[in-house]
C-alpha cells in the first residue's frame, strides 16, 4: 500500500539544457503519454517531490541550485538525468563554464541518453527509476529496524 | 442514531473524501482526454507521504497542521450530530486560522504569501457563509440542523440564491480553479505550492486528510438544503451533492485562476446580489 513507486512526484529542473529536453519532459503531461495514469504529479516543490528531474549539464551558477534543490528533497528520493547534457555534458562539455554531467555534483540513479531525449525514453527512465525507489525505501525500513 | 452519524463521519469521511478526490482526478483526465490515475490514487499518495521523511522546517507546524485537522472533525462532527449550525460555521473559520498559522510559521516566502491569501479568501467567503446559517434561521426557525432536516419542505425552496452563491464560493474552499489562490491541486502555480510549500511527507498527508473531511463537511452543507422530513429527499440530496461536485470539477477545468482583487469582488457580489436578495425576500415573506 504504501510503495513509494505508486505515486510518484516529480520535480524537473533545467541546469542549462537548451530547452529540447524540458519540451520533451513537459510532452510527457500531454494526453497522448499522460504520466498521470501511474500516479505521477509533476510537482514544483522539493519538499514533496521523489524524483529529481534535471535535464542540461551542469555549470557553475546552477551548481548551488542543483544541490539546494537534492538537499531540500525528503528521502528516498532518487534523481534522473534526462539527456545527454545531463549525463555527461553532452555537445557542451567543452564549454568554459559547464562542470559536466550531473553526476559531478550529486549521485544520480538513471541516466535518460538521447538529444533530445525522447518522451518514451524519459518514461521508461523515470520508470527504472521507481525500481530504485522501492529499493531504497525499503533499505531504510530495514535501517529503522 | 445522531451518534452513528458522528462515528460515520469521524471514520468513513476520509475514505468518501478520497474516493470523491480519485472520481474527481478521473473526470478531470477524461476532460483533458487523459486516461487519468487509478481511483484508489489518492490513498496510494496518502500512503506514500507517510512512509516519507518528515522535514521539520520547525517544532510548530506539524502540531498547527494536527490542531486544523481535529479541528475540522469539530466541526464536522457538530454537523454530523445536528447540533448548531451557526457553531459549525464558526469552527470552520477557525480551523482555517490554524492551517494559516502552519502556512506563516515557516520562513518560505511562497508559504506566506499563500498564508495572506488565504486569509484574503476567508474574507471573500466568510459573509456569504454567515448569510447562509442566517437564511436557514429565516426559513426553519431554528439554527439546529435537527430542526432544518425536520422541516416539512426543502430549505432549497426558501433560498435558491443562497444556494447558487454558496456553489460559487464553495469553488474557494474546495481549492478549485479560478479561486485557487493560496494553493492548488494542479501542478506548477506561480508560487510553488502556496501555503503547502513547506510541508513534507506525514505533514502533507494530514494537511490532505484534513481537507477529505472538510469536503465531505461542505457537502454535508450542501445536503442541508434538500433533506426534509420525507425520506426520499434524502436521496435527493445525495444526488445533488454528486452533481454540485461535479460542476465543481468542471469549472475546475473550463477556468484559469483570477487575480484576488476580481475573487474578492466578485465573492462580495455574489453574496450582495444572490444571498441578499434571497434573505431580503425571505424576511419580507416569512
Ligand atoms: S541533450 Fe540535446 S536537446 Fe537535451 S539539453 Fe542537451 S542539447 Fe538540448
């Protein structure tokens, strides 16, 4: 009853993405891949979300904000990295001010590839993800034990 | 029997209120042309935010967010059992002042600036909902919801445009659209998630099980203006609960949010034209 998997609340922050992939999130609420039919809330606030979205590389503004926005996030929470900037930097990488993939500055669970990545891959992800979710929910029931 | 109704209440209004709430996600999705969550969703999240870590932002909230809940049983409860339905009115407005409270003790900006708006809400609802215990008193005679469900015909009959006003500002108490200022069921509102911004897991979830008994509480307002002495007008009411429910949905989905200068006018309008009217004539006739 109380799986984490059975509604999931996501949160979607754009570090530096060129917009592809925040449309390609935001096509995922739309009537034709309805996210909502497995419960899913595309929320605006850390505090009630599970799964952090993030698409873009990371740089150094939104470097602070990234890691506000994990640390605010009640556990379990796990995070996805939607498209290749997000995974590694992607065509960016090389840029002065791009850190590189998110991974650089909080652990992430599942990465998405793709640019842009497509709304059925970023279903499938967030998917995988809940997988994660559950795992983690339930090694911290076994840790208040 | 008027005890059964309280422990009714009190035990099967959050599981009516969440159904009504996973019905309402579903009508709202066909709408949209979505196919919409399971039914049950609302108990799955229910379940999920308390299995989550609770962030205390500080030691007040949570027992604000506790007092709104016991508070609003009160009140419920006092419907329930037919006591004074003016006392019912006023406990509701004060459980909101707790739910205020919680929202202003945290230092997020969107919380408090949802906290003003839902005061600025509780001002634009508060006069009609007193009109209403006054046009109840003008039609039965009696402020006890055992005497209005008594009387030999419908309130409905008697106050027709209290009724339509009280459809309108029941869309700011159940948080639908255009009046959902201070919060919103709705993902992405301009301030986060107003006076919810800063309440986390088991917080959340009872803030959501408070607001399941503050619905089944309106409707059980709602109820009063068609239950009679006859039984079948209870069924009646039944019925036009369901459908005022569900003109509330869908207003949910034909409207955009307003600003809070044309809710706290028009709410005052509203009640100036449909309840002061409708009082007028009922003093006039009565
Ligand atoms: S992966 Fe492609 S579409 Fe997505 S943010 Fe990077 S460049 Fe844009």
């Amino acid at each position: 009853m109380n799986k984490v998997s059975k509604s999931p609340w996501l949160l979607h922050y754009d570090a530096s993405s060129c917009n592809g992939c925040d449309i390609e999130v935001l096509d995922c609420l739309t009537p034709k891949y309805d996210i909502e039919r497995f419960g899913i809330i595309n929320t605006g606030d850390p505090f009630q979300a599970d799964i952090l979205l993030i698409t873009g590389g990371v740089n150094s503004q939104t470097e602070r904000v990234v890691k506000q926005l994990y640390s605010q996030m009640p556990e379990p929470k796990v995070v996805v990295a939607v498209g290749i900037c997000a995974c590694t930097g992607g065509i960016f990488k090389e840029c002065y001010n791009i850190k590189g993939g998110i991974d650089t500055v909080i652990p992430v669970d599942v990465y998405v590839p793709g640019c842009a990545a497509r709304p059925e891959s970023i279903i499938d992800g967030v998917m995988k993800a809940l997988k994660v979710l559950d795992e983690k929910q339930k090694a911290m029931k076994e840790d208040r034990r | 029997m008027n005890v059964c109704f309280v422990i009714a209440y009190l035990l099967f209004a959050p599981l009516l209120g969440g159904l009504l709430d996973g019905t309402d996600r579903i009508i709202s999705a066909r709408m949209q042309r979505r196919k919409g969550p399971s039914i049950l969703q609302p108990f799955y999240d229910l379940g999920k935010l308390f299995s989550k870590e609770l962030i205390a932002v500080n030691n007040v909230q949570f027992l604000l967010n506790l007092s709104y809940l016991v508070i609003l049983m009160i009140a419920g409860a006092l419907l329930f059992f037919g006591a004074d339905l003016l006392m019912t009115l006023f406990i509701l407005s004060t459980a909101d002042m707790f739910l205020i409270m919680a929202a202003s003790s945290d230092s997020s900006p969107y919380a408090n600036m949802g906290a003003s708006r839902e005061m600025l809400q509780m001002m634009a609802y508060e006069p009609l909902t007193l009109l209403i215990a006054v046009g109840f008193y003008l039609a039965e005679g009696s402020f006890q919801v055992s005497d209005i469900i008594d009387a030999p015909v419908s309130a409905i009959l008697w106050m027709p445009g209290l009724f339509v006003g009280f459809m309108y500002t029941a869309a700011i108490k159940l948080r639908k659209s255009p009046f959902d200022l201070s919060t919103s069921h709705h993902a992405h509102q301009e301030m986060v998630k107003g006076i919810t911004t800063e309440m986390s897991g088991p917080a959340l979830a009872i803030m959501n099980i408070a607001e399941y008994y503050e619905l089944v509480l309106l409707l059980g307002i709602f109820s009063l203006f068609f239950i009679n002495s006859t039984w079948w007008s209870w069924i009646v009411a039944i019925i036009a609960c369901g459908l005022v429910f569900f003109a509330e949905t869908l207003w949910d989905n034909v409207s955009a949010r307003v600003k809070w200068k044309s809710l706290l006018y028009s709410c005052w309008i509203v009640t100036l034209v449909a309840g002061g009217v409708n009082i007028l004539i009922l003093m006039l006739i009565k």
